[in-house]
C-alpha cells in the first residue's frame, strides 16, 4: 500500500479508520470505535468509522477531519501536508508532536527532502 500522510504528519496508510474504510471491514471499524472511544473519552459509533484520508476533498472522513484547524490550513494553503508549507512548523502542530512524536519525524523527513 502506498504511503499516504496526512497534513498533520499522521500515516493514513495506518489509520484504523482508514484501513476498515478501504477493505469495507466492519469487524475493524468496531475495533477502532472501541479503541478510539476509551482513547478520547467519548462515543465513537463503528458506522462513523469511515475515512479515504485526510487530503480527500470529495471522499468520506471521519467527522474530526471536517474540523481540523491543521487540515483546513493545508487545504486553504493548497499544501498535500504541513512540511510543504512555508511556515513549517507553525503552532497548529505543537499538540499532534507530543501526542505523536512520529508525526513530527516524518514532516521533517519531508520537509529535508523537498
């Protein structure tokens, strides 16, 4: 599977959500609504566990991504993620790296590769 990352730096190519979407598995997307619930204290129904990926504009997303300040930046910005932006690495993404430190690592693995 090709890598796909998201504005913030997460890999989509990971997701849960992302996963159940592409192989329609329902098993997965109850997994993940679990997961995600204890995760972020809060009810996450496996039916809105459906994602093409955070740089779909015309697919579905996971109802988070429709309020992403990270993702609405990159999409006004017409940037694929934050380390083709110009003001890499803004004060959007200072709670993504100490959540995901990873994500940080691979905006930066970008950023020096551009």
């Amino acid at each position: 599977m090709k890598e796909m990352i998201a504005c913030c730096g997460l890999a989509c190519h990971e997701c849960g959500a992302h996963l159940a979407t592409l192989n329609d598995d329902n098993e997965k997307r109850v997994e993940v609504a679990q997961e995600w619930s204890k995760l972020f204290q809060a009810e996450i129904a496996p039916e809105s566990i459906n994602c093409d990926g955070c740089g779909s504009t015309t697919g579905r997303l996971f109802s988070h991504c429709n309020v992403c300040e990270i993702r609405k930046c990159a999409i006004a910005k017409g940037v694929r993620n934050c380390a083709h932006c110009a003001e890499y690495a803004c004060s959007k993404l200072e709670w993504i790296f100490k959540v995901v430190p990873q994500a940080k690592q691979r905006l930066d693995g970008i950023k020096t590769a551009l």
